[in-house]
C-alpha cells in the first residue's frame, strides 16, 4: 500500500456497502490460512439474518482503510455493543466495578467475530509490503473512534499472538485465557491418534465411541452440495433445544443457518447423528484451510457420550481425512482434555479511557496472565498423550 499516508478511514454500519472481494482481500488474502468466520459471506449472513444487529446488542460499526484509489487496504470487524454477551472473553466484572463507581461501561466497541470463539486476525490487511503499515493505521484509527464516539473501552478478543504483541505496544491491556485444541501429527487413521496415547486413555475413548453408536445410531458428515434444508430444520431444531436449556435464548436465527448454506456451503459441516432413520442431534463446524472449527452442538435425544462422538472425535476424523492441522473444539471445557484436546493459550487486548480504571484492570490481568499460564502447566501434567509426547505436542507454533 505504497500511499499508506494518504488512506482514508470509514466506518461501515453494515457490510451490505461494503465490497465482497474488497473486503475478502482483507480478510483472507493470497498467501495467508483461510478463516471462514471472517469471510463478508459469513460475517453479512449475521447481520442480515437479524442474529448481529443493533437490535441484538451487536450495531455493525466495521473500520474501512482506504487507499487513494477507493479500494479496500485494510478493514476491522468491530461492533458498537450495549452488553457483553456473546463474547466468550467475560468482562461482566469489570463493567460491575465501573458503574459502581458511577461510570457507564456500555456502549462499548468490540473487534471480533460475533458468538465465535475462535482465533484469527482482527487486523485485516492485504497481503504485501504495506502490511505492517496498513496495521498500524488501523490500530490508531480503532482508538481514535472510541475516544471520538465516548464509549468506555475497545476490545480486540481472540487475537493471533502476533497481532497481540502488536497492540501491546500500541498500549493496550494485555489478557490470556484458555481454549482446547487437538493438534495433527501427520495421522493417517484416528488410531494412529490414538497410539499417541497412554493406554487407559486409548481404552476410555475406544469404549465412549462405543457406547456413543450403541444404540443404533449412525453418523453422517454432510457438506457443500449435499446441505439441504431438511438438515438445517432438523440442526435448528437441536440449537433452540439446546440452547434455550444453557443459556435461555440462542443468539443465532434460523435464516442465518440457509444464508450460510446459500453462501459458503464448502466451508461448512455439519456432522448429524441419526436413529432409525430421524436426525436426532448434530454438531456445526467450519472448515478453514488449516482448522476445523467447532462451533454448535445440539440434540433432542440423550444418549452417553454421543456429544463428545459428534464433537470431538468425528472432528478429529474429519481433520485427520482432510489432512487439517487443528481441531478448534469452542470456549471452556476441561472434559476436552482427557479426549486429546490440548489446553492452549488465547489472546485478547483491551483500551480503557478511564486511567484509574485502565490501571486497575491493568493489575488485574497481571495477576490473571499469571494464574492462566499456571492453570495451563497444571493441566498439562494431566495429558492423555504418553510421557515425552505431550510437551512435543504442545510446542507447535501456530
């Protein structure tokens, strides 16, 4: 982006102006892994299926770098929110503590993918030797509209560690927490997976799956041409179920669900349990380059184990057959461990108008990065993988 200095900076409430390939440049150029989640298919299908909106607490306030010649060197995601849910990095304490001291903590602004809890760039930029440049921009233009439109914080949530870095030298508050995620070793089979293991393991997961298919049940991996409505009636059916029980109202709607069918159908999987011939539970996933990420699970019948046989390891297989590097399992879940999920840092960066608050906060995740990094080593000792496999494992770089 040779004339970085002379770029303009918009705001876009609403991706329905904003360029497909202009924005998907940004988001996934040449050259770099694919991400499904940042694509303008999947991030437009929120908003104009009503998921993402102003009415839902999440109003599109999306930063536009422009170059002289009117096209697109680098875009931000970011939301003007007036709650924190949906965001899987919890700051409900601290908007607790800022108004009782009398401070109004929303709105705020949130750089990330809506209900996604999944790693990518928030800082997108494309490919060449403008890069860095183009970043830099878009890290003073996201502060610069918080400050301009009053809001207490900006919040960059899960960030690549790169990106990270960076915005800690822009003077953003640094924060780590924890996913699960399973790494590829070059497995040809799913027992190849499995040899990596100690034996009590092999044996526990050998028995789940099992007892997971013990009752007539039967799995099916359904993608790109192959998604039809019915299945996404029936995988709809299973989220509202579900999710009305853990969180009393799912965020995602129905016609978001035929969007991304319409939209990106390759990128998409869905991985459905059936019984006799009836769909009875399913989990979503989205297929990166180098990821598969699982997103939503659902079912209207129980039956043991069959959450982590949809989830977990038909995910493992689906990576394993598609020569994937990583399986992405979702938020929290220390369950996720004994099946070969491996805990792994997360990153997020914060911006605090308030001083004393920002200081506050700032000890706040000293203390905090600490207690992660502890909780991680900890967990790490309780590795399902064979002695002198799981630190080997846990060293990749990605």
């Amino acid at each position: 982006m040779g004339d970085a200095e002379q770029a303009i900076i918009k705001i876009a409430q609403g991706l329905g102006a904003v360029d497909p390939d202009q924005w998907n440049a940004c988001a996934n150029p040449d050259g770099d892994p694919y991400n499904p989640f940042l694509s303008h298919a999947f991030l437009y299908a929120l908003e104009e299926s009503g998921s993402a909106t102003r009415r839902t607490g999440w109003m599109p306030y999306h930063i536009l770098l422009e170059d002289p010649a009117g096209g697109l060197a680098g875009c931000v995601p970011m939301y003007l929110k007036s709650h924190s849910r949906g965001e899987y990095v919890f700051d409900h304490g601290w908007a607790d503590a800022f108004e009782r001291a009398g401070g109004n903590y929303y709105p705020k602004l949130q750089v990330s993918v809506p209900f996604t809890p999944a790693t990518g760039p928030r800082l997108l930029t494309k490919a060449g030797p403008g890069r860095n440049a183009a970043e830099e921009q878009l890290i003073a233009a996201a502060v610069e509209v918080a400050r301009r439109t009053g809001v207490s914080s900006l919040h960059f949530t899960f960030l690549p560690e790169r990106q990270w870095k960076k915005l800690g030298e822009h003077g953003l508050l640094l924060r780590n927490d924890q996913q699960f995620h399973w790494l590829n070793h070059d497995y040809k089979t799913f027992d190849d997976f499995l040899a990596d293991l100690s034996s009590r393991k092999r044996k526990m997961i050998r028995k789940e799956r099992e007892k997971a298919l013990c009752n007539g049940i039967e799995i099916e991996w359904v993608t790109g041409t192959d998604l039809t409505e019915a299945h996404w009636d029936a995988f709809f059916e299973f989220y509202m179920d579900t999710g009305q029980r853990k969180w009393g109202s799912p965020y995602l709607t129905r016609e978001f669900f035929s969007l991304v069918n319409e939209r990106m159908p390759k990128d998409t999987l869905l991985v459905m349990a059936k019984r006799n011939g009836r769909m009875i539970a399913g989990a979503l996933n989205f297929i990166g380059s180098e990821v598969l990420f699982g997103r939503n699970w659902g079912a209207i019948e129980h039956h043991p184990f069959l959450h982590f046989e949809c989830c977990y390891y038909q995910a493992i297989d689906f990576a394993i057959a598609r020569g994937l590097k990583r399986v992405e399992a979702g938020a929290q879940g220390e369950h996720k461990l004994a099946r070969g999920y491996l805990p792994t840092r997360t990153f997020s960066a914060h911006w605090i108008e308030n001083e004393s608050f920002a200081a506050a906060v700032g000890e706040y995740l000293d203390r905090e990065r600490a207690h992660v990094e502890h909780g991680i080593e900890v967990l790490s000792e309780y590795s399902p993988f064979r002695r002198g496999d799981a630190s080997e494992l846990q060293e990749d770089d990605f």
